[in-house]
C-alpha cells in the first residue's frame, strides 16, 4: 500500500516515473526498498544497498540476492548517519555497514573482495557438474528468478532450470497490466533460456509487501493475512485466466510447468483446476495448439496446507515448499518486520518438522517435492534437507555453486544422521548450537 501510495504521488506532482536513475554506479541508502524499486532499477549500476527497514527475507532482498548484489537491510539509524558522498562499504554476509570506514578497514575488505573473487572463479568447474553427494544421490540445484536479467546470472551459476519463477516482479515495472499476448511473449524468453530444463511458473503472488501499481488494492489491518497471492487470482478472474492464458501460450517454447502460491485448502486446487481447464478450452476453441497436461504444483507455505498435506498431494503433481513464508505463518512473525527477526526462526522445530511431514509425504505418494524458500542457499541447511527427504531446491543462483560444492562434497548418509539428530532435538536453541558445531566441523 506504502509502495502504490508514493508512486501515486509522484504521478500527481508530475515526476517522471521511471524508477530512480542511476548516473553512475552507486550504494543505495534508504529507509526502505520496495520489490518495484528493485524492478525498476538499474542493476548493474547498483553497488549494494543498505535500507533502515526491512528483514532478509522481505522480497525486495530476496531481488536483491539473487542479482548477486551485496545488501543489509533492518540497520537502525542509517538515514540519520549517512550522507550524500559518503564512502560506503556494504558486507552481505556479516551484515555490517561502514560509512567512511578508516583505511585499514578499507584495505581488509579490498582484500576479501579479492579472495572472494578467487573462490568464485575456483567455483567455476562446477557449473556443469550435476549435484550430487559423495555416495551417489542426485540432487536437483534450480535457480529462483524474477526478472529476465536473472536467467543470465542463473545459466552463469549452473542452474539446472527454474524451480520458482515469480511472475508478479516484472509486472511491477509496468504501468498497466500485461495481456496474454504480452505474459506470453515474456514467458517464452525465460523458456527460451533454459531450452531442456524445466520452468517452473508461479503465478501472480501480489499482496503482502508486493503491489502493482495498475492495481487498486484495499486498504488491510494485516495484508498478510488478507487478500494476496492465489485468493486475488481466483477472486479476480479475469486477470487470472489472462495469466493462465499466457502461460499456455508459452509453454510450446519450452518446458513449462505451472504453480500456485498460498494454497489452504483443497478447494482451491479444485477451482484452479477448473478454471484452467476452462481456460484451455477456450484458447483450443479459438484455433490455439494448447498443451493440457502442463503439470501443476501447489506451494506449501501455509501451514493448514501441511497439515492436510496427503490430501493435497493426492490432486496436483508435485510440491514446492516455500519456507519464506511457511515460517512466517507457522510462527507468527511478520518476514519483513526486523522487530520480530528472533521470532522468525528457520531453525525451530516446527519448521523443520513441517518440512520432513512434507517430504515423507512427497515420497510416500510419489509426487516430487522441492524447497524454495531462501533457506536452502545456505550449504549446512541444505545438507540437513537432504538429509531430510529433499531432493530438489530452487535458490538465489549466487547461492547456487557453494551448496553444489556442499552436497558433492559430503555423503547422503552423513546428511540423514545430521537430520536424525536435529529432528531429535526440543529447542532452535540446541538446534543451532549443534548445527554451529556441525558447520566448524564441515566447513571450518
Ligand atoms: C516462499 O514463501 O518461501 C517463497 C519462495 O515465495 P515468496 O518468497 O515469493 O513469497
Ligand atoms: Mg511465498
């Protein structure tokens, strides 16, 4: 609402409105960045980005991460302390901000720019090797993506395809609503890119912290619990149907399947179903060549979905778990509201219980389940959910090589008693003192 509300502003004083526009290469500091700001920038000429608001999982971060771009979100008092000309250093992975850092400081982190630099290109031989543990497990490495300069930086890390494409981000550059001609132009340029690797679509998932701003939106006391994702899609008929359209359209390019976020309930699939069957009725009427048996997958981020998980399997094709919000909603703790971080926690058991319900599930009925959620891009976590049942992940594609390496480096066996141990455990707490052991021991 935030993010619509200024750029209805800007529209009324008559600024121009193309995003803010980058002269030269810079560090962006704000109070806050919004997934449109992120859509509209841009990137090359963003050196990092350092917000006062805002949690690592809000999407904007999430655009942030997976265009490689170095990010600290949630620093209190930043505006207040920094300036226009300052110099800025902006560490992603400590999560620390030096303004006009002293030259010492400098020169340690021109120097660990180097060293990472080195272990990219020392990372490099395993773009076109498969993921797969020392004792022979395969493991599916996908790339998550939004816009189409992501499919460079996905093919560049060695995704094996698209494992969540978030169709709702390049909309948010726009100022009116993408027909089915124009989804479908869009759609077969990221097919395109990967010609024998799967594409997974998402559709629409606006609500929350994403808006469009052709959109009129209710105002809501709690937008997450409100009107977003799946339940405007199957409310707004038109615009959804103008998306499974375009995606049907698409699909000959390339191997498309096709997903739908936030689902609770069986219901849902069953309208969904419905509605695409419709669908490609209609364009088989209107003289189209239309696939009709795109696989369709649900996301498992709620938990009323895990609960009744068998059921759900028993009607779509596979599952995708995306803990971004799954931990959100199973804790509540706002993903975007850096107040709440020490309640936003992938590491309780819940979370993780959750998770190998729905992996258990997934091989029980035969249906693929892969994971989503940012969770993954880390090379420990992604150990323990293979050790859990997990065989297949969509992540940022920076993450991409370190998890490879991970997984290639350590066998299925040791990953399956890390995840007995873990799952053995009461708190987060011992949890992650275990896991802080484990991770020394593994990777120093
Ligand atoms: C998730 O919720 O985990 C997910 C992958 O979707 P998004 O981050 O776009 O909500
Ligand atoms: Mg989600």
């Amino acid at each position: 609402m935030e993010d619509i509300g200024r750029r209805i502003i800007d529209v009324l004083e008559g600024n121009e409105h193309n995003g803010v526009k980058l002269k030269e290469k810079r560090v962006i500091v704000a109070e806050d960045i919004f997934p449109s700001d992120m859509a509209m920038l841009d990137h090359d000429k963003i050196l990092g980005i350092a917000t006062e608001k805002g949690n690592i999982y809000s999407h904007a971060a999430i655009m942030a991460k997976s265009l490689g771009i170095p990010a600290v979100v949630g620093v209190k008092g930043l505006l207040h302390a920094a300036n226009v000309k300052d110099q800025v250093i902006v560490d992603g992975t400590s999560g620390q901000i030096y303004l006009n850092p002293e030259k010492q400081v400098r020169d340690e982190y021109l120097r660990l720019e180097k060293e990472y630099t080195t272990r990219l290109k020392e990372l490099e031989p395993l773009r076109d090797l498969p993921a797969v543990t020392s004792d022979g497990t395969r493991i599916l490495l996908r790339a998550n993506i939004g816009l189409l300069s992501d499919v460079r930086t996905a093919i560049a890390n060695g995704a094996e395809g698209v494992g969540l494409y978030r169709t709702e981000f390049p909309y948010m550059a726009r100022t009116t609503f993408p027909n089915r001609q124009e989804q479908a132009a869009l759609y077969g340029k990221i097919l395109e890119g990967f010609p024998n690797q799967p594409v997974n679509i998402r559709t629409l998932d606006i609500g929350g912290d994403k808006g469009l701003p052709y959109f009129s939106y209710p105002h809501e006391d709690n937008p997450f619990l409100g009107w977003r994702s799946i339940r405007v899609s199957l409310d707004e008929e038109e615009i959804f149907r103008e998306q499974l359209a375009g995606i049907l359209l698409a699909a000959p390019v390339g191997q498309a399947t096709i997903m739908f976020p936030l689902i609770s309930c069986l219901d849902e699939v069953r309208r969904i179903r419905a509605i695409l069957d419709s669908v490609v009725e209609e364009l088989c009427q209107q003289g189209h060549d239309v696939c009709s048996g795109l696989p369709l997958g649900i996301m498992v981020e709620v938990p009323a979905a895990v609960q009744i998980i068998d059921r759900l399997a028993a009607e779509v094709d596979y599952l995708s778990i995306g803990t971004n919000d799954l931990i959100q909603y199973m804790l509540a703790a706002d993903r975007n509201n850096a107040k709440v971080k020490q309640y936003y926690e992938p590491y309780h058991p819940a979370v993780l219980h959750a998770i190998k319900r729905v992996a258990d599930v997934g091989r029980q009925t035969g249906k693929k389940v892969s994971l989503c959620g940012e969770m993954a891009a880390d090379p420990l976590y992604a150990l323990l959910l293979v050790g859990m049942g997990i065989r297949e992940f969509s992540l940022s594609a920076p993450s991409i090589p370190l998890v490879k390496q991970a997984i290639r480096s350590h066998s299925l066996r040791l990953c399956q008693a890390m995840a007995r141990k873990v799952l053995a455990f009461d708190t987060a707490c011992d949890i992650k003192r275990y896991l802080a052991i484990r991770r020394k021991k593994l990777f120093g």
